[in-house]
C-alpha cells in the first residue's frame, strides 16, 4: 500500500461537436512513502488534470486512484493529504492568520491546537510578521507561502503541490527547499509538479515525465548523474522525441 497508486488513469472532456479530449490517457505510476517525486510536463500534458483526479476534484474517465489504499474521495484518505492547488485563492479581506484559521477548522482543528499550529506555519514560511495583514496587501510570493502554510495543517502524511514555486523569490525558493527537505525528515511523501527544473534537481528522489496525458520517462534522479547534460536538456529532448531519449521503457506500476 504506497500513498499515491494510479492505474490506467484516462480523463476525459467533453467538447461540442468534437471527440472528448483526452488529457490523461492510459497513466499509470506509484509514489511510495518517504518519496518526493516531481511530476513534470509542459503545459497542458495533463498534470493538473491528474492532481485533480488525485485530490477528487474530477473524476476519472477510466481507471483507478488510491491514496494509502483507498480512494481518492475517501474522507479518511484527504484528512492525510495537504494540499496546495496552482491557483490557490484566498478571500482578500482576511488575514493569513484568519486563512488559516478557517481551514484549520475545516480540517477539525480547534482552540489551543490550532492557534499554536497556526503561529508555528506562519513561522515557519517567514510570514509571521504578516499574519494580521489583509491578503490583499500582500505579494504573490507571500500568498504562495499562506498556500504553503495552509498545505502543512493537520501534520499531512502526503503532500501534493501543484507549481509550489510559483511567484516565490530566490530566497524563498531556497527556504522551500529546506522546508520540503524538513518534512521528508519527518516521513512525509511530497508529490509535486512544477517547471522549476532547479528546483526539482535539488530536492528530489524520482521524476516522472508526462507528455499527451502519458507517461514517457521515470527515474530516479542518481539514475541521470553523468549520462545527461543537466535535467532541463534532458527533458526538453525527452518531450521533443515523445519517448525517453535513455533508451529505458517505461514499466507499468
């Protein structure tokens, strides 16, 4: 039983007058406890189709999903997930403290818990100083790390961040960094997308590549030391030829 488990995913939309078009189409990969795992593809490969399937947002054309064992809609599976979404919004005229607050509450949190959590998060993402000021005083950067911080509520066994790093600085994206490397410390299984390639380097254990809604390319990323040039090229030639340009078949998992 691993956190994530994806069979033969297939999602589909329906158009007017057209075939349903297929953003995930046959996927099938694992994600085992303790990972981090980057999910990588360009725009519209189906990444955020599959984190929606994955938080049961959509649901699957075909296919399963399971989340420690269950399904995805399981309530028992989401109270151990933390989530951050692409576009993560928040009401403008709250707080982060109140944001927090709020999705504490709805994750069961009450009283003394949730205020040392809260203060703690804040902390933590260096928000801290910000945590009575109306979001919408606040920079992109620092509404990403509210998301951040709304993600760790409830001490999540898995994590799934869909472009975590969005609008993040420089120095914010090395504080994400150890904060990610923080939590795996702790046992937590971090699946994330992004196209901070960077970013994906340093912090993790395995890469998938989709592309067209399938999967091209898994490994693990010791696997790529000295037999690519770096993993943006890497990728960037993957995608161009649509098959790993290592040679390696991919194995259903």
């Amino acid at each position: 039983m691993h956190p994530i488990e994806v069979r033969n995913l297939v999602v589909a939309y329906r158009r007017w007058f057209k075939p349903p078009l297929r953003a995930v189409d046959g996927l099938s990969f694992e994600v085992r406890a303790g990972e981090i795992v980057g999910f990588l593809g360009v725009n519209g490969a189906g990444k955020t189709s599959t984190i929606k399937t994955l938080m049961g947002f959509q649901p699957p054309t075909a296919g399963e999903v399971r989340l420690f064992g269950m399904q995805a809609t399981d309530a028992r599976a989401r109270r151990l997930v933390g989530f951050l979404p692409e576009t993560a919004l928040y009401s403008p005229y709250l707080t982060p403290y109140e944001t927090l607050r709020l999705y504490g509450e709805l994750h069961g949190l009450r009283g003394r818990q949730l205020k040392a959590q809260i203060e703690a998060l804040l902390e933590m993402v260096n928000l801290a100083h910000k945590m009575h000021t109306l979001n919408k005083h606040l920079s992109k950067g620092m509404l990403q790390r509210v998301g951040i911080a709304q993600a760790l509520l409830g001490d999540p066994q898995l994590l799934i961040l869909d472009e975590v790093s969005s609008g993040l600085d420089p120095i914010g994206k090395r504080e994400l960094r150890d904060l990610l490397a923080a939590q795996r410390q702790r046992g937590t299984t971090i699946f994330f997308s992004s196209h901070e390639l960077a970013e994906v380097a340093s912090i993790c254990d395995r890469i998938l590549v989709i592309h067209k809604g399938k999967l091209i390319a898994e490994h693990r990323l010791d696997e790529l030391v000295g037999r690519v040039q770096s993993l943006e090229d890497y990728f960037i030639r993957t995608v161009q030829a649509e098959r790993d340009i290592l040679g390696k078949e991919v194995q259903a998992a």
